[in-house]
C-alpha cells in the first residue's frame, strides 16, 4: 500500500494539485467509504474513524456526502 500510495502522491505533484485540495479529497473518499461500511450510521463511522460525531456531521455537510442511505443515529 505504501507504494501505491507513494504513486500516487507523485502522480499528484506532477499534473500540479494543490496540497488542500489532495486533502480534502482524501477525506471526503475515506469518510464516505467508512460512512458506506456503517450502513450510514454517523455515530459508527465516527467511532472507527477516530472523531467526534458532531464533526463528521459538519464534514459531511461540507462534502455534501449527506444521502437518504447515510443517517444520524
């Protein structure tokens, strides 16, 4: 994984990506696929994830990941 990962942070730097916007797209994909594991379930998600549910409700927001299949519980 480390070279995959190191692959792609090189493909990053070359086409020009700025560093917040590598960021946050990082955490909107990792949010949403631990988000699509709980079955939607934010307090879960935020478990495994390692933060406060009330700021992976504000990130969801922010990334609009918000759908009928992802809840508050």
């Amino acid at each position: 994984m480390k070279d995959q990962l190191e692959g792609l942070v090189t493909q990053m730097v070359d086409r020009g990506i700025l560093f917040d916007e590598a960021v946050g797209e990082f955490e909107k994909r990792f949010i949403k696929r631990v988000l699509d594991r709980a079955n939607g379930n934010q307090s879960r998600a935020a478990q495994v994830l390692g933060i406060h549910r009330n700021t992976l409700s504000r990130k969801i927001d922010e990334y609009k990941l918000a759908s009928k299949n992802h809840h508050s519980r």
